[in-house]
C-alpha cells in the first residue's frame, strides 16, 4: 500500500494526470463566490421524496406510516415532501409549510 501511494503521488499524478488530464483555466481568478445567507444547506443537499397525503391524514414513507398535522387546513388529498438530511433528520412539507409527521404505531 505505501509503495502504491508513493507511486500515485510521486509518479502518476505528476507525470500523468497533471500532464494529460488538466486544463488550464481560462481566468485564473477564482469562480467560486460566497453562498447567500439565506441559502439552508440542509435543504439543499438532502433527499426529498413526495407521498400523497390519504384522506385520513396519514402518509407511507420507508414501510412506516404517519400522521401530518399542524396545518390550518387539512392535508388531505395533497402531496407532501419528505425530506431527509446527511444526518437522517426527518422533515415534512406541504405547500413549502413545514408540518409535524407523527409515526402511527401498529397494536
């Protein structure tokens, strides 16, 4: 393994990779600029998935069901967002308003 990496880093990368597979830029100057404030990274780099609320208020999602709550209104019939973020935090949206998503437990 350290002949390996010593090969990667003293050979290949030098004489291969940055000879045959780089570019130069165009612009040296870097493209990269500060991320708005109002930008939540937790729901951009996160998984979202949409289930169809039943008339009972409840959802299926991964084998478990749910009840939605905490809206004005009924959910019923609506499509709600499941989000899941890199920590496995749970979140359910609808219409872009967060509601509670109580898990129902089986007798």
């Amino acid at each position: 393994m350290d002949k390996a990496n010593d090969y990667l880093m003293t050979e290949f990368i030098d004489k291969y990779w940055n000879k045959k597979k780089t570019v130069q830029a165009f612009d040296s100057d870097s493209a990269y600029t500060t991320l708005d404030p109002w930008v939540n990274l937790n729901e951009v780099l996160c998984l979202k998935y949409d289930r169809k609320v039943g008339s009972d208020q409840t959802v299926s999602f991964q084998g478990q069901r749910y009840v939605i709550s905490g809206s004005k209104t009924s959910a019923a019939n609506l499509m709600a967002t499941f989000q899941v973020d890199f920590n496995g935090e749970l979140k359910v949206y609808v219409f872009g308003e967060e509601l509670s998503a109580t898990p129902v437990s089986r007798p």
